[in-house]
C-alpha cells in the first residue's frame, strides 16, 4: 500500500492557512507550492498551475481544490518561481516549462508509490500542463480557461497543444475573449454560459464538474 507524502525536499517549508506550503528548488529558482494532502492514499495527485498574472487562490483554482479535496484528491497549488520573485510578467515557456516539471517531479517523489498524475492549471497554467503532460507521464489534464489565441487574434491558435495524448477536460466560459477550443478526440470541452476568462461566476458548479469528471476515470473516491 502507498505511503502519505513525504516532506517534500527542497529550500524551506512551512506551514500554510489552505494547508502545507512548500518552497522546492527549480532551474529557474524556488516555486512554492501549496499542498493540501488528504487522509489515507490519495485517489490521485492533482497539480495546479495558476495563470500568467495571477495566483493560486484565484476563484476557479480554489474551487476546484476544495472540491477535488473533499473527494479523496490531494491537490497541489503551484507558483512559478518569476511569481515567487515578485514579477508579473511569465517567465519564456521553456522556463515555465522545466521549474514546473522540476516541481512535480519532487512532489512524486514524496511517495513511496505514486498516486495517478493529473495536472492542470488555469490559462498559462493549462498550457504548461499540456506542454509538460506527456513527459511527466500524467493520466490526465486539466485545463480551465485554456487561452486558445490572443484576444483578437483567432488565427494564432494554440489548439495543437491541447493534443496531449491523455484524456483532457478543458472548461472554458462562451465569453472568454481569449477563444474556446473545440472538442476533439481524447479532449472534452465544457462550456459555462454567461462566464469570462475568470471562470468566477458559479465556483461550486465548477468544483462539481471537475470531480465527476476525475471520478469517471477513477481519480476521486466515489
């Protein structure tokens, strides 16, 4: 049977209000990461990327920890290191790329056997999940609010890297001005009426939906 997580090594830790906060060393200097880790086994290991400005207790993050939290999943929250540093502005995706591979790598190594792997995050942490998926051979991703272009700009998609080869719930608001992909094989797309690039406007039904969806591949206690 499969350990509890081990304390996570890296520069320093803590503890946190949301649960264990974490600092873990990167290529491109310390992420930090919020841990909240359930009783037992968890039924999956559920890692969160926040989007390009923004931070781990954005509406939709926090809502689907909560929710994934209570259903058996130990959910991780990351911020990048140029957040950690005090920067706004991402870090070049090759950057963002290798400090969160880096991240989840040390995370599953705080298992004596690791729980399935979904990884996800919202806007630019839904593309550097999908850009990561497949060499950190994850079961699944979640994207929320994945940005399919520019505002304005449809004809810079970024639809090529929602094909991860894993199963793929992307939920996006039909007012998102950043585009909502199309469902293709292996990716499954929700749209939520009357709702932006936040995803701010009914946090419990999005909690509900991401567990159901974990649940249908076993990723959530039932």
């Amino acid at each position: 049977m499969a350990a509890g997580p081990r304390r996570v090594r890296g520069v320093g830790a803590g503890s946190g209000q949301n649960g264990v906060v974490r600092t873990i060393a990167t290529p491109h200097g310390p992420a930090h990461v919020d841990l909240d880790a359930v009783d037992g086994v968890p039924a999956a290991l559920l890692v969160l990327g926040h989007g390009a400005g923004g931070g781990v207790d954005a509406p939709d993050l926090m809502a689907v920890r909560r929710a994934a939290g209570a259903a058996g999943v130990a959910v991780a929250r990351v911020t990048q290191p140029y957040r950690v540093a005090g920067r706004r502005a991402p870090a070049p995706a090759p950057q963002l790329d290798a400090a969160w591979v880096a991240v989840v790598r040390e995370l599953l190594a705080g298992y004596d056997e690791a729980p399935p792997l979904v990884v996800g995050g919202r806007s630019s942490g839904a593309r550097v999940a999908c850009r990561t998926a497949t060499a950190l051979g994850a079961d699944g991703v979640l994207c929320l609010a994945f940005p399919l272009h520019p505002p304005g700009r449809p004809e810079k998609s970024r639809a090529d890297e929602l094909r991860t080869g894993v199963p793929t719930l992307v939920v996006n608001g039909d007012r998102d001005p950043f585009g909502v992909p199309s469902a293709s094989p292996g990716v499954e797309v929700v749209v939520r009426p009357g709702q932006r690039h936040d995803l701010r406007g009914d946090p419990r039904g999005l909690g509900q939906l991401v567990v159901e969806w974990l649940k249908q591949h076993k990723w959530a206690n039932p």
